[in-house]
C-alpha cells in the first residue's frame, strides 16, 4: 500500500450539531507551582542507541550520523518546541548551541540529556509568558493605534532580550484578541443587515445577505466595539478565551511525560533524514495499525502535525466530514486547535500530541464531537470556526469509483459527451485473486463503469484531484487499461532498480482522455498521471504541480520481544517515472494548468523541510503512443481565451489571488478599522463562493439536493473547463489516441495536425 502522507496521518470520522457553551475560566495565577522536572526512563537509552545505528544504514539515502545531521536534528527539536520563536530567549539559544553539533554523539551513547534539558527551559518560558499572558490582558489593549504584528516567524530571530519578547508578546496576544472582537462585530453588524434586507419590500434576491462592503464597522470607544452577548456562546469573552487557550497549553506541557519528549527528540532526529521518518513509540504504532485497516470511527479526515496543530491533509470519501455540506465544513488546509465532546468546553489541543489529539476526537460511533478550526484560507490563525459532527463509520463504498457522462455545447452549437470518472483513492483487496470474498479492484470497478459508456462517449475524464493513493499494484493495472503492454513505475531501492510493468495487453478505452490532478494528488496518483503523460496517452490539467510525494516507507520495530521500545517509520525507496525523473519533490507538472484554491497554499512535499531530493535514474524502455507536445500550444492558446470570457471561471481565480494574497502576507493589522475591513473582505469571498449563477445565494435551510448540486457546480469549475479541452483535443485527435491498426508505431501528432489543417 502506498500510504501519501504518513507523517502519523491519522484517519477519522463525523456529522452535525449546535455550537457549545464554552465557561469562563479562572485568570492565569502567579503562583502556579512549577512543573515537576522530567527525567528519561531506564530503557530510554537503548532505544536511542538502536535509533541511532538504525537511521544511517536503513534509510534510503544512508546519510551518516555526524556533524550535519545533529544540526538538522538540533533545528528540528527547537522548531517542534518553538516554531514561531516566541518562548525562547536569544541567551538560551546561545546556551543550547554547545550541543548544535554534538548531537549524534550524545545518541551514539544513549545520552538525552540535551532533549530534557531543553524541554525543561521550554517550560519554565512557558510559565514566563503565561504569566504575562494574564498581565496583558488585565491592561487592555488600544485599538485605534496603527502597528502590525507578524505572524510568520517560523525563520524570524529569537527574541534579544526580555523587553523586546514582552513587546512580541504584546502584539501576539493583542493580535488574538482583536481577531475575536472583530468576528464577533462582523457577526452581529451582518445580523442587522440581514434582518433589514428581509423587511425591505423591494429586496431583490441578491440582497437576502448584504453584501460585506455594505456592512459598515460599529463604532468604537478606543478602537473597541462594544458587543452584545450571543446566543452561541453567552459566557465567551475575549479575555476567557485568550486564558484558556494558553493555561490550556501550559497544562498539556506541564502533562506531558517523558514518552513525550523521547518521541519530539528522536522525531527530531528522523526528520533530519527526511520528513517522512519518524520514531513512533508504542502508543503511536497502534495508531498506526489502525490507520492502515481503516477501521476507526471519528471524523474521515488524514491529519498531520504541523505548528502545533492537527492540519486536515485530506477528506476521506464516504466519512461524516465528507458528507458535511454546510458553510464550516472541513477542508484541506484546516487546523484543529481545539476538541470539545458534545456540550462540554472545549479542550484546546495546541502542541498536543497528534495521536493524544486523535484520540480526543476518536469516539463511540453516533457521539457528538466539536471542532476548533484554523481556517485554511486565513493562515495567519486569526479567524477560527467550529465545525461540530456526528462520528460515523468511514463508508468505504463511498470512496469507490464513481462515473457519469458529461455533455458538453460546443462551439457550433452541438451537444457532445464525455465520460467523466472519479477515483477518490486507490484501493483494492490484498489478494489478486478476483473469485476471493469481498475482492475489490478501482481497476475493475473503473473499467465496469466505462464499459457502460464507451459507445457514447467520445474521450474520458479521468478525476484524480485530491486523491492520497492507495494501492501500488491497482495504479499500474489501471494505468495498463490504457496502453497495450509496458513499463508504468520504476522503484529504487538502494542501487537496485524494479521496473513495475503492465503485462495484460486488453485495453479499456482508445479515445483521447484528459486526467485532473491538484497540489493533494499523491504518491499513486502520480504515478499513474506520470505515466500517462509519457506515453502520450493523456493530457494533464490542473495545479501547477501535483503533491511530490516519491518516496516510500517501511515500519521497523526495534525488538521483537519488548513492545515499549516502538518503532521506526523509515524511508526506504524511491519511485520514478518511466521517462527516469522522480515523482519525488516536483511532482507531475501538468500540460495545462488551470489552478485550484489549493495552488497557493503551503501544501506539497517543496513545503517539507529536509525533503528528499529530486533525482533521476535511466529511462525505463517503452514506446509512446502519441506525440501530444505539438497540441499543447494549441489547447493552451484556445483556452485561455475561453475562460477570458467565462465570468464564473474568473470568479474562481479571484478567490485563488486572494488564497495567494493571504499566504503571501507575513503580518496582520492591529488598529480595529483596518482589521475588520480586511475580514469583511474575507468574508465577502467565502460568500462570493456559495452564490449561484443567478447571483442567488443559498440559505443553510436549502434541501440537500439542491446544496449539493451547488457544491458540485463549485468544484467542477475546473472539470467544465477540462472537458472544453478534451473536446478540442478530440477533435484535434480525430477521436483516436490508440489507432487499433498499429500495434507498436507512434501515432504522429503532426501528421494529424497536417490533416486538420490542410487546405
């Protein structure tokens, strides 16, 4: 099984709720006792030593253990603690660097001494500024002054001294405060624009919601509005919610065991190697066993730890989260900083573990969990939602292969058809053999589907945006569907080379076919698109890379006998197209880009910090069975003018300029006016997004057919525009892609272009 993102993804499942009642907790107290100080357990010290002999002779790029790695592996363990350098003082920095390069020593010998240590001065600025925390917010904060706060600090200096921290802490948490009391004003000021259009007698439908920059800001004192209680959250206040988020965080430190800080520190280490490789103690390969046979009930989204927070990498088809059609549904990008159960308070999760995140959201099926999300579209974490949900089984015949014809107005006014296929992941039965109990195959299941519509249909669609992976053997028998016979995927492990061949020469369709990827098609997904690609057998449209994920990884215990000592997850091959470039890093760029909301977030194996590197071996010997390259211009050119004219595609990419935009930003106004403008605008897009083409938007009491065929119009803007392409593409094909006359000649693009063209 190809698993696309296995930095302890987690699956999980859910449904719909109200909004809980969050109570106001006590003030951040002075006199909090100090942590109790933690030291290694006894059998800590095997374990590193195992680890460290382990990572340079299994890995795949059998990197020495030495000076370079226990820098990485100094860098990693400092960012797991304090990734936005905020807690540490530059004078610890320059204390902790002794050991920047001595670090693989230490392992050698079994000796975390450093990681206890360091964790041990976390908590005592943890405890600092917690404190200040609560000082802070006892002042009070001027709103109607003009200053900034950045946010993005991942590469910033550690704060030089105690003023200069005081004064980051400021804005930090003025920074937090402010992004509360502006989504709250915004609420209340959009309630009144709403209950006024509703009584207006000549409303139009465009006005049932004003939009935003009609909503004028309320007025302040000091820069501060003055807000009425909710009936979501009566007890919510700035102040409490600040309090709890940071003694929430102090309490998970103060928590944590040192099963915790073995894990960060010899995760710290196997990520200076790549960033697929991790320790995992025993807790963590349990869920990790349970990942791997889907047999979980929660939510149905693949989480992955990234800042401190559980990051929604992937939707599950068929899961509760999937299902969710509502306006606050999870998406792809979403942070998970807080877990409630049903009514009670919500527990804040930052910097827990993503496996003690997992299991707060893990439950009996029918139970109500809530979610505190970071929005994907506003990373700068100052917005935040709840997303409520039933947990449910992941259905798995939801993530089957779907398929329908698509027809397309041409631009001489006929109607043509076009199968379009859906394949959310790729699975199949570990047995090959088709007569086993319950045997599934997306090869089969796909092919079924095409055979319903082959003699109707003049090319194919081929639908992998969003797909993770799954099933190594299923992406080359489906990539064989659509040639005769040849090599799919080649696999390099150490310095030998596995060619992965389709040996079945029956093939499922002959006709021109497109296939769409974005930036979370993964790991199978490329490499069948790689494929495709240079045989010529289709065109690529999509982001401007696909997620570049080719690696793959292996689980190693340490011991046999002895289940506390875990085990490693770690990289240990490579996989490369057929044409000799890997998948890894750049993924597959395809022939046409058409972006999605995805195109501009940090998403993709180029975001991973110690990524392994693009590299190339021979190419594999195969025969293409078309020369696309010369019709690339051609579709390119014509496209392009189409979506000029296609408001409802520019409309698309304002919102990717705007995903753009907000990604690029490194910091956030403080001075209220400006700040709610800047959400106002936000809003306005999110809404722009759920408005009809009519110019009608939806209430949330609109029947589910009806929102779904919205949430399908919304998706398949790109798909719309993909089946223009495929349309020209046919014809510039002439209808064939695989002529049946020749068995092994290239087909000539340019003789078919003297063809169309000729006088």
């Amino acid at each position: 099984m190809i698993k696309s993102r296995i930095r302890f993804l987690t699956l999980i499942a859910l449904l719909i709720a109200g909004l809980p009642v969050l109570a106001e907790p006590a003030r951040p107290s002075t006199n909090t006792p100090a942590a109790k100080p933690l030291e290694p357990l006894p059998h800590y010290t095997y374990v590193t030593r195992i680890v460290s002999r382990l990572l340079p002779n299994v890995h795949l790029m059998q990197y020495p253990l030495d000076d370079t790695i226990s820098m990485r592996a100094w860098t990693n363990y400092l960012a797991f603690l304090d990734y936005d350098r905020a807690y540490f003082l530059q004078e610890d920095i320059d204390e902790f660097a002794a050991s920047r390069t001595t670090l693989d020593d230490d392992v050698r010998m079994g000796d975390l001494s450093f990681a206890y240590k360091v964790f041990a001065r976390f908590r005592q600025r943890l405890a600092e500024r917690h404190e200040y925390v609560g000082v802070l917010l006892d002042k009070g904060f001027d709103f109607s002054q003009t200053e900034y706060y950045q946010w993005k600090r991942k590469d910033a200096p550690w704060p030089a001294n105690r003023a200069e921290q005081d004064d980051l802490w400021r804005r930090r948490i003025k920074n937090e405060y402010l992004g509360f009391i502006v989504s709250r004003a915004y609420a209340e000021s959009n309630k009144l624009a709403r209950a006024a259009a509703q009584t207006a007698t000549n409303a139009t439908a465009a006005a049932v919601v004003a939009p935003t920059n009609a909503v004028a800001a309320p007025a302040t004192t000091n820069g501060v509005p003055a807000l009425a209680a909710t009936n979501n959250v009566p007890d919510l206040s700035p102040e409490s919610f600040i309090t709890k988020r940071y003694q929430q965080f102090r309490i998970v430190m103060d928590d944590s065991d040192a099963e915790w800080v073995l894990e960060r520190f010899l995760g710290a280490l196997a990520a200076a190697y790549d960033p697929h490789t991790a320790y995992m103690p025993p807790t963590a390969v349990e869920d990790f066993t349970i990942d791997m046979n889907l047999s979980l009930c929660g939510i149905g989204a693949l989480l992955s730890p990234e800042d401190g927070t559980a990051k929604v990498m992937e939707i599950i088809p068929g899961g509760p989260a999937s299902r969710d059609e509502r306006d606050i549904r999870l998406v792809p990008g979403d942070k998970i900083i807080g877990v409630g159960q049903d009514q009670e308070p919500i527990e804040d999760v930052l910097h827990l573990p993503l496996n003690k995140t997992v299991r707060k959201i893990r439950g009996k099926k029918g139970s109500r969990v809530v979610l505190q999300v970071i929005s994907a579209s506003d990373p700068s974490g100052t917005t935040t939602r709840l997303v409520d949900l039933i947990r449910d089984d992941v259905k798995l015949e939801e993530q089957a292969a779907t398929g329908h014809v698509a027809r397309v107005t041409w631009t001489n006014g006929t109607t043509r058809a076009f199968g379009v296929v859906k394949l959310p992941t790729f699975y199949g039965s570990m047995t090959s053999n088709p007569r086993a109990p319950g045997f599934r195959s997306c090869t089969l299941d796909i092919a079924s589907i095409i055979a319903t519509m082959n003699d109707d249909i003049e090319g194919l669609v081929l639908d992998l945006r969003g797909n993770g992976g799954g099933s190594l053997r299923e992406a080359v028998d489906l990539t064989g569907r659509f040639i005769r016979v040849g090599p799919v995927v080649q696999q390099r492990e150490g310095s030998r080379i596995m060619v992965h061949t389709d040996r079945d020469p029956a093939i499922t369709f002959r006709k021109p076919m497109v296939v769409l990827v974005n930036r979370i098609s993964a790991s199978a997904s490329e490499i069948v698109a790689a494929a495709l690609q240079d045989y010529g057998r289709a065109l690529i449209i999509g982001d401007s890379r696909t997620h570049g994920k080719g690696s793959v990884q292996t689980i190693l215990p340490l011991s046999n006998s002895d289940a506390r000592l875990g085990s490693m997850k770690v990289t240990c091959a490579s996989y490369y197209r057929i044409s000799g470039g890997s998948t890894q890093l750049r993924g597959v760029e395809p022939d046409l880009v058409l972006p999605s909301v995805l195109e501009h977030m940090d998403l993709g194996e180029d975001k991973l910090p110690n990524a392994i590197p693009w590299s190339r071996i021979p190419s594999a010997d195969y025969n293409p069975v078309y020369d696309l390259k010369p019709l690339i211009p051609i579709l390119t050119t014509n496209a392009q003018a189409r979506l000029a004219a296609d408001e409802r595609y520019q409309r698309h990419l304002r919102t990717v300029a705007h995903v753009r935009d907000v990604t690029r930003k490194t910091e956030v106004p403080l001075a209220f006016g400006e700040r709610y403008q800047q959400y106002a605008a936000e809003r306005e897009i999110q809404r722009a997004r759920e408005v009809d083409d009519n110019g009608e938007e939806e209430e949330l009491q609109t029947p589910a057919p009806s929102r779904r065929r919205r949430q399908a119009d919304q998706d398949d803007v790109i798909l719309d525009a993909a089946l223009q392409v495929l349309a020209e593409l046919t014809d510039l094909q002439q209808g064939v892609a695989i002529d049946p006359a020749h068995d092994k000649n290239t087909l000539d693009a340019q003789e078919w272009l003297r063809r169309i063209f000729q006088p």
